[in-house]
C-alpha cells in the first residue's frame, strides 16, 4: 500500500476542512415557536388595562432564525378578537398564505382556533418585525425577528460585543379597538396615543415613572453594541438618539448598507435599522429617546418615550443622567438628510440588482378624500385613498379567490395612472369624494415594475410610510412637489439605491420605487400609518406563476383558517 506524502495528506486535510465549512456555512434548520394570544393585565402611565399580548408578554417574544432556516410558528387563539399574524419583511416566496393580513391572504384565526405559519427564510438577514395585521391589534401584538447569518458568515463590519433589540412604539390608556371603532362611526380621525414607549415603556422621566423605570442597556466601556430598533408604532414616525453617542448604521429592513455615522436616526412605522454603538464616554447613566417627526399641521402624540444607557461600574442613584433634547417635531432637514445617507452595500457578495429598464410603470397618488356618511356626525367621512380609489376589504380573502377562481371578490382594474390629472401637492380639486372597490394591478410573473408614490396636498399635504409584501424594492428617487416624468428620472440612483420594504413618502413630495415581480400570489401594498390603513389607503397586487414548479404559488394548506 502506497503511503501518501505529508503534503498529500495537508491538501487533503485542507479539502476536507474547506467542505465541512461549506456544509456548516449552508445547513438549515427547522425552527419551532408557539404563539399563545392571551389577555394580560398592564400597568403604564399611573393605570392598568387588560392588553392581548403573546404569550403573556408586551413586547411579544423575539423570533430567531438564521437565513436559509424554514420557520413554524404555531398562533393558538385564547381571546375573544380574531387574530392574524403578519411576519412583516419576510419575502414568503411562494408562501403567501402564510403572509398574514387579514382578507388579503388569509381568514383571520378565530377564538379558540390556531393556524401553523410555515415559510422559510431566503436570501435575508438581519432584523424584521412580527405583528397582528387586523384591525389596530398590532399596538400590542408585536415583536421582534433577527436572522442571523448563515452559520460561518460573518457581518460585513466589525463584530459587536453584544446585541440588543430596541422596541419603538405607542401607548393608549384607552382601549386601542374602541378608539378606531368610535372614530370609524363617527367619521373623524381616532384619540392619539398618550405617550411613546421604548421596549414597551414609557421611560423614566414619563409620569409615573421612578428614575429606574422603563428598558436599561448595560455596556462596559471600549466595547461595540448593536442595537436592533424597529418601529412598532401605529401611527407615528419616530427620531432615536443616545445622549453622547453617535450611532453607525449597517442595516434597514434586513439589508445591509454602506455604513454611515449620524447622532439621530429617522424610522418610519414597520422599518428596522440596525446600528453600531461605541461605548466611549464616561462610566454614568445617558439616555435614549423617542420622538415624534411630523412636518405637517397635523396632531400627534409629542410625549417622548425614554430609556437609560448605563456603563458598567456606575452606581444607579448616585449618578446623574446625561439628558438629550429631541430634535423638533418639524425637523424635515434632519429626515431629508438620512434618507439621503442610506446606500445598499452593493459588493460582490450582496449587490444591489436594480431594474434597468421598465415593463411596468404606476404613478400612484396617496392621500385622504372625503365621502358622504349619513350616519357620521358631519354626514362626512375621511377615507384613505391611492389614485382617487377607496379599498373596500373583502369578506373572501383575495388570495384563495385568485387561486381558486371565485368570482367577485375584487376586480384587476386598479388604475395604473391618476384617472383624473390635478396639481397633486396643491390644494386639489374641489370633488373630494373617492371611488370605492376591492381593485387590484395584476403582474406578469418577473416584470421589472416602477412606482412613484406622489403625496397629494388634498385636506393635507402629509409624510406616509408604504409597506409592499412579498417584496423588497429599490428606492431610486425621491423629491419635493410634482413627479415630473421628463425631468425627476435623471435625479435617479440606479447603481446603490437603499433596497428595503417599506419607505417613508415625504410631505407634499413623491419617492420612486422599483422591484422585480419574481414572487407569485397576492401582495398588499399599503401605508403603514394604521389610521390610513383603516380610512382605505391601501391595494394589492396579484403576481401570475410563472412557467416552471419554483415560480408557482404552493398549494394551500389543509389548516388555512376558514371565514
């Protein structure tokens, strides 16, 4: 028996190592949840209200997985409201009866019912949330999702010592269902919420509160953290800052960009943004805050929610707290500016692949109208509207209507264009009213499909965050005033755009988007304002298979929650 070489057996030992780091960097695994919707009791702001929570917590647990891992998350219902869960970013290729909004993909899990969610995570990493998608459940029912990379991937920065996730979000004393129910029956816009929270409380220096309340981050000095902040709020974009730190951001939405250093981050409801934290100042108690952004003469919650920074060693009552001041509610500058900063990574191993060319281009106006309501207390109601249309929810999911052809449940006659041209960001026609329909926009499987979301001036001009499901795209430009098709494309960033799956539009300005119809089924689109999300501003896509078994829509599962 011949007796190899040394150099023989190292390149044999190297082959074997480099294959089993292959098969580590490329094995998946199931992952397991159970999601139990139960009442509980708690206690903000000086009073306690019952809440529905998961599993008894407010914020709900947090959701690990790693990219490439297939995900089961069983949601049992003990409480009397229906329920559905939407895992918000995640793309759900081919698996869109998993999405979660009510009546567009599924019908809601009822009292004492469950449903087995089921998808796998593809071509993502970073953080996501989860939360209910009906009615204005989600101002409890939420949390967060972190996908690791794929085991021996490392981040394309320098590792943090630790990781956190920081909640953003709103709290009502009242009870969130009886305020948008009132406001619906009487046609007016719903109470604001009484304060904003940071992993679900108000803070230290909110009412109340003792000066050890609310979420603490423990650091040691020299030391790098990153901080996984996500925008569970229902209505309201938020500013973030750190008393005496500056922030790196590295990701949004589960994509990662090209590091840049800022003092206040702007993120909208249902953005994530993930940033790196030095901790370089002295040992003491700093703290973190959340504010409101609105730019318009519009009323919202200005209470600031607060949490403490505190470095190792320091003895919490004898030790001063480093105070921040929020930036002004009306900081257009400060918004402008970051979203300007943000730029997919766009290397080697995460490109940033914009269309080039278009198949399908959508100018779509967002704003409010008003329609007649006999029954409200101005015989008027204000309605969400995009191209003059009021999305009217069905009573048959659209997705199981696509599917199985069941006539009349929507239409596929959403207008591609405004059917009726008008100044958009000026005070707008003097007919206010709106059409009604459950209308869709039908797409070819794998277009490549432009959208210019144009804010209009109609009651208000106002800023709105859009969610697409089932997508991420590219924000290649964005503007003040009118989208001018001849001029604003020359304006467009088509080599590192931001990609993401929801994007602020900005007030009396318009913001262009673009993706590629690579994933069948019935893709809501919508703001992410949820007050708008109840007066209709929202529609939905419907995307054909395509032509081979890996482009076409998986069957229903036998579980699918029946209206």
């Amino acid at each position: 028996m011949a007796v190899l070489p040394p150099s023989r057996w190292f390149t044999l030992l190297l082959m074997a190592c480099c294959f089993l780091l292959q098969a580590l960097s490329t094995r998946s695994e199931t992952r397991h949840y159970k999601f139990n919707v139960v009442m509980r009791n708690m206690t903000r702001l000086c009073s306690t209200k019952p809440i529905l929570t998961v599993n008894g917590k407010f914020p709900g647990p947090t959701l690990y997985a790693r990219e490439g891992d297939n995900v089961l998350v069983k949601v049992v219902n003990h409480v009397a409201h229906n329920i559905t869960i939407h895992w918000h970013g995640v793309r759900q290729i081919r698996t869109g009866w998993y999405d979660g909004p009510a009546y567009i993909t599924q019908c809601p899990i009822q009292p004492g019912s469950s449903f087995l969610y089921n998808f796998t995570i593809t071509g993502q990493r970073g953080t996501l949330l989860w939360h209910a998608h009906i009615n204005w459940l989600r101002a409890t029912i939420h949390g967060a999702i972190v996908i690791l990379p794929k085991l021996g991937v490392s981040y394309p920065f320098p590792a943090p010592y630790k990781e956190a996730v920081v909640l953003l979000g709103e709290w009502w004393k009242e009870d969130t269902e009886t305020i948008i129910n009132q406001a619906m029956k009487l046609g007016v816009g719903p109470n604001i919420s009484d304060s904003h929270t940071i992993n679900g409380h108000p803070g230290p220096l909110s009412k109340c509160a003792s000066s050890q309340d609310g979420f603490k981050l423990n650091v040691e000095n020299g030391k790098t953290y990153m901080l996984r902040i996500i925008n569970a709020a229902l209505n309201d974009d938020l500013f973030f800052k750190v008393a005496g730190h500056e922030l790196t951001v590295v990701e949004v939405d589960a994509v990662y960009t090209k590091p840049f250093k800022t003092d206040t981050l702007l993120i909208t409801p249902g953005q994530t943004t993930n940033v790196l934290l030095r901790a370089n100042q002295s040992a003491g108690r700093y703290l973190l805050s959340v504010s409101p952004f609105m730019d318009a003469p519009l009323q919202v919650d200005n209470k600031t929610g607060t949490a403490t920074l505190h470095y190792a060693n320091t003895v919490s009552s004898a030790t001063s707290l480093t105070l921040i001041k929020p930036p002004p509610q009306n900081a257009t500058p400060i918004v402008s500016k970051f979203a300007e900063s943000l730029r997919s990574l766009n290397s080697k191993e995460y490109p940033a692949n914009v269309p080039k060319t278009i198949d399908h281009s959508l100018l779509l106006t967002i704003g409010v109208g008003v329609n007649p309501c006999p029954s409200c207390i101005n015989k008027t109601k204000v309605v969400g509207t995009i191209n003059n249309v009021t999305f009217i929810m069905p009573s048959t999911p659209i997705l199981q209507a696509h599917y199985y052809s069941i006539p009349g449940v929507f239409t596929e006659d959403f207008p591609a264009t405004p059917l009726h041209k008008f100044n958009y960001t000026g005070s707008g026609p003097k007919n206010l009213q709106t059409m009604n329909g459950t209308r869709v926009y039908r797409l070819p499987y794998n277009a490549s499909v432009q959208v210019v979301l144009q804010d209009t001036g109609i009651i208000s001009p106002e800023s709105h965050p859009i969610h697409l499901h089932g997508f991420n795209f590219f924000v290649v430009g964005r503007g003040i005033g009118n989208y001018n098709p001849r001029a604003s494309p020359s304006t467009f960033n088509l080599i590192d755009p931001i990609e993401r799956n929801t994007v602020g539009v900005p007030t009396g300005g318009w913001t262009a988007i673009r993706f590629r119809s690579d994933n069948p089924g019935v893709w809501f689109m919508h703001c992410h304002f949820e007050v708008h999300t109840s007066w209709g501003l929202k529609m939905a896509f419907v995307v054909d298979n395509g032509k081979r078994p890996s482009e076409t829509l998986i069957p229903p599962p036998k579980d699918l929650p029946q209206c």
